[in-house]
C-alpha cells in the first residue's frame, strides 16, 4: 500500500521537512542563460531575486496567489553572491 503524503511538505504524512525551503533547479541553453545574466546585472538584482519575482509574475498570470518567497529577506546584504561574479 503506497504511502500518504503531506501536500504541505512533501513528506510521508507524520514526516516533517527539515527546512521552510524548498530547493529548485533548471537547466537552461547558454544564450538563455547569459540573457538572464545580464539582465540581473541591469536590474542590480541576485538570480534568486530575479527568479523570485518571475515565479510570482508567472502564478499571477495563472491566476494563483504570488506566494513565493526568498528564503531569507537579508541574504543579499549578508554577501550572497550575485550574478556580477559569475561575469
């Protein structure tokens, strides 16, 4: 019998994520990547920030609440690297 898992966290029901965060990753083409590179620099935005906001922008479109978050509101000013070193 398969087992029931929580919507919430993704985990077997009892089972508890140990982080609020969840990770994504995308593979991208070179030239898409480097149109999202310099874009960031543009913006003076991190990849993450960046990525926060399209993510919202697409559930807004969708018609769903825009309810993704950084996973923390200071990171950037704590030296998070941003796409500039990435140059």
């Amino acid at each position: 019998m398969p087992s029931q898992i929580d919507e919430t966290t993704d985990q077997p029901t009892g089972q508890r994520a140990s982080t609020k965060v969840r990770n994504m990753q995308v593979r991208v083409n070179p030239k898409g990547f480097q149109a999202v590179k310099i874009l960031t620099l543009e913006l003076e935005m991190t990849l993450e920030d960046l990525m926060v906001e399209a993510l919202n922008d697409f559930l807004a479109k969708h018609g769903k609440p825009a309810t993704v978050e950084r996973r923390s509101p200071d990171r950037a000013s704590s030296g998070e690297t941003t796409m500039r070193g990435m140059l």
